[in-house]
C-alpha cells in the first residue's frame, strides 16, 4: 500500500511537470498527448495492478509485471533505434557543415 501513494504522488508530479512543460511550448500536443496518456497509464497501473494482470491474461502473458517488463524492453529497443537514427543523422548533417565551411575559406 505504501509503494503505491509514493508512486501515486510521483505520477502526479511527472503529470503536473509535462502539463507545465506543454504551457510553456515545450511540448507538441502530440507529445503532451502520448506522455499525459502514458503517465495516466502508469498511474492506473500502480492503483489498480489487477488491471495488469487482467490484460496480460488477454494477451497471453501469465502476470501483469511479466506484461510490463515485455512492454518495457519494446519501448527501450524502439527508443535506442531512435537515438541512433538521429545521431546518424545529426553525424551525416555535421559534416555537410564542416565540408562547405572548408570549400568557403578555400574560396577566400
């Protein structure tokens, strides 16, 4: 029970920090709109963990922590593709910069 007021109070922390992140334009509404709904999740979650096990049980997956744990693993691995794309991106852009900067001062 205690496991769950704490992480209950920091849900709402997290949700009153994206909602004043979105204010302040440093969200698109899409991105407010996937982290409000995902923070939401997590709070419902932590509440409620029979709900958990009861959509793993749809799934196929014999506990609801096993559920999370899968889910976990599939958003880390998306995330790690991300940053490397646009590291690969940020790398490949840097260089057209370093490349026309030089061609410039030979030309002067």
């Amino acid at each position: 029970m205690l496991i769950q007021i704490f992480s209950s109070i920091f849900v709402l922390f997290v949700l009153w920090r994206v909602i004043a992140k979105f204010r302040r334009r440093e969200l698109k509404p899409s991105e407010f709109i996937t982290w409000l709904v995902f923070w939401f999740a997590v709070g419902v979650a932590f509440i409620t963990p029979e709900t958990l096990t009861l959509l793993a049980n749809i799934l196929g997956i014999g506990r609801g922590a096993d559920l999370v744990l899968y889910f976990a693993v599939v958003i880390v691995f998306y995330l790690i593709f991300r940053i490397f794309a646009r590291l690969e991106k940020m790398e490949r852009d840097i260089t057209k910069v370093v490349r026309k900067n030089t061609l410039d001062e030979e030309n002067k």
